[in-house]
C-alpha cells in the first residue's frame, strides 16, 4: 500500500470520528457508497480528485489541512475546538450585530498579531 493513501485516509478517519459522523453518514454527506469509504480510509484503494473533493465538503476541511501531515489532527483537538466554539456563540447569540461586528473585527486584529509574532520568533530561530 502507498504510504500517502495511508495517511490520507489516516486523516479522513480521524476528522470524520472528530465530527461524530458514521462511516454510512460520511458517504451519503459524499455521495460515495459506505464500502469505498471503508477502503479510503483503510488505504486499500486510490482516490479521485472527484471523489477527495466529495468527502472534504462533505467534512468541511480545506485540501490543506488534510495534506498537512506535520500536524496530525487529534480527535480531541477537533472537539475542544468544536466546543470552545459553541460556547462562543452562546455568549454572542443573544448580542447585537454590532455587538458580534466588534468582536469579529476584535478577533481579526488579535489573531493577526498572533501571527506577527509567531513570524517574528519563526525567523529568529531559523538565523
């Protein structure tokens, strides 16, 4: 077996037991039958563009995080994420547009400092 058909569907197992989807679930969202996803993610069977494409709507992951194999996707990080954010839109629901306008801009400048640092402390250590 091929060691990135391994890993891909190392990935796409673990992102679609992160989200609480079924095997059976994954394929319908897909429109693959349940067999060929049992083989993608075993790595038993090459994948289409097609057919990766399906299954990374179907998940809501961008090509990029699936073929970043520096970070592999925990579970549990998928969840905590999953719900830190659904605390967040608890606090925000009962908010005003303008409110939740704020807090997005907020966020935005806050996380682009975030990464001005880490680029900073990044070039740093590459010298």
């Amino acid at each position: 077996m091929d060691e990135l058909l391994l890993l891909l569907g190392e990935k796409i197992r673990t992102v679609r037991e992160a989200r609480g989807l079924s095997q059976e679930e994954l394929a319908e969202m897909a429109n693959i039958n349940r067999s060929r996803i049992s083989n993608i993610e075993t790595g038993k069977i090459n994948i289409t563009i097609n057919t990766l494409v399906s299954i990374l709507n179907a998940l809501e992951i961008h090509y990029a995080d699936l073929f970043n194999f520096n970070e592999q996707i925990k579970t549990s990080d998928i969840k905590e994420k999953k719900y830190l954010l659904e605390i967040q839109y608890l606090l925000l629901k009962d908010r005003s547009l303008e409110e939740i306008n704020y807090i997005v801009e907020s966020t935005k400048l806050f996380i682009q400092t975030i990464d001005t640092k880490n680029k900073h402390i990044k070039n740093s250590q590459e010298r």
